[in-house]
C-alpha cells in the first residue's frame, strides 16, 4: 500500500485536534465540551485555524496555555 504524501490541510486538521485535547485536558473537560467551548465562542476559527502558522511551532504546553487563557477571557467577556 502506497502511502500519500501529508497535505497542509492534514496537518491543520491534525493541529486542531491536538490543540483541542490538550487544551480540555488541562481543563478537566472531555474533548467533546472543549469542542463545544471552542465553537461557541469562536475561538475555533479566531485562534486555532487562523493562527495555526504561529500555534503549531509551539510546544503542546505552551498550546494548551494559550487555547485555555484565550478560552476563558472569551467566556469572561460574554457574560458580562
């Protein structure tokens, strides 16, 4: 079986799982919720599909920082 070579659009499809299950992790949530969450908020395209050139150098910690601080101070600002 011959293998295909890996798109771009592979890898940010890989990233965003990535980033969605280290991200809930962190969390305490299942990936579905964070998901959920990332969705809701807009934050599944704002951050992690359209910053995916600067996120995927980042280290998987580092990733589920950002995703987390960036999830909650979108949240924060929607209730208020």
């Amino acid at each position: 079986m011959e293998m295909k070579p890996r798109t771009p659009e592979f890898d940010k499809l890989a990233f965003t799982v990535l980033a969605i299950e280290v991200s809930a992790e962190k969390l305490g949530v299942t990936a579905t919720e964070m998901r959920r969450r990332l969705e809701r908020t807009g934050l599944m395209k704002d951050l992690i599909r359209d910053c995916y050139d600067t996120l995927h150098t980042e280290s998987r910690k580092a990733v589920a920082e950002d995703v987390v601080e960036a999830l909650l101070n979108r949240e924060k600002d929607r209730r208020e």
